[in-house]
C-alpha cells in the first residue's frame, strides 16, 4: 500500500506545508517558494494542489497533474450547478440568451 506524505526530493512533509501554509497564507507558489517543493522532479506538485484545497496530507494513490486538472474542473462544474438550481434551474448562459432575445 501506498504512503505518500512528503516531497522527497527536500524530504518536507504535506503535514510540514499545510501548517507552514495556514501560517504564513500561502498558495502553491508560496509554498514552493518557501521549501524549493516542487522544484525538483516535480512528482510532489499535484500533491501539493490537493493539500491546499482539501487539507489531506497522507495519500495512498499516485496523483497526476492531469488528476488534479479534472478534479478542480469536477468542482467548479458541481458548484455551478449547485448554483444553477440555486436560481431556479435555469443557467447564466440561458438567461442571457433570453435577454437578448427579449432585447431585439
Ligand atoms: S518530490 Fe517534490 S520536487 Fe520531487
């Protein structure tokens, strides 16, 4: 089983840049700035994206860029539609359409 925790590469753990994070407010580039994290390989960096987003430090699963990509875009496509049904079902780009057309 996998245990994924740090980056190896400056062997500082997800656990080590969240507190560090939480801090100091810092993002992925603040982050990196601070410990030369992915920096190196890289292999850390989707890791990292997770961490700041959900809090999870320890992963038992490989996670690509790519992984991090589609998750982000699932996320924003689950809160428009929360946000869709929030006003009435209908979306932004509905209602502008037929504004347009109320409009000419
Ligand atoms: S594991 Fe973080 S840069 Fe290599």
């Amino acid at each position: 089983m996998l245990h994924i925790d740090r980056c190896v590469c400056v062997d500082c753990t997800f656990a080590e840049m969240r507190s560090l994070a939480e801090r100091k407010k810092l993002d992925f580039k603040g982050i990196s700035r601070e410990t030369n994290c992915g920096m190196g390989c890289g292999l850390c960096v989707p890791y990292i994206k997770v961490m700041l987003r959900t809090g999870q430090t320890v992963f038992d699963e490989m996670l690509t860029e790519a992984d991090v990509d589609r998750e982000i875009r699932d996320a924003a496509s689950e809160a428009g539609g929360r946000r869709s049904r929030a006003q009435g079902g209908e979306s932004s780009r509905h209602r502008s359409a037929g504004s347009a057309e109320g409009s000419a």
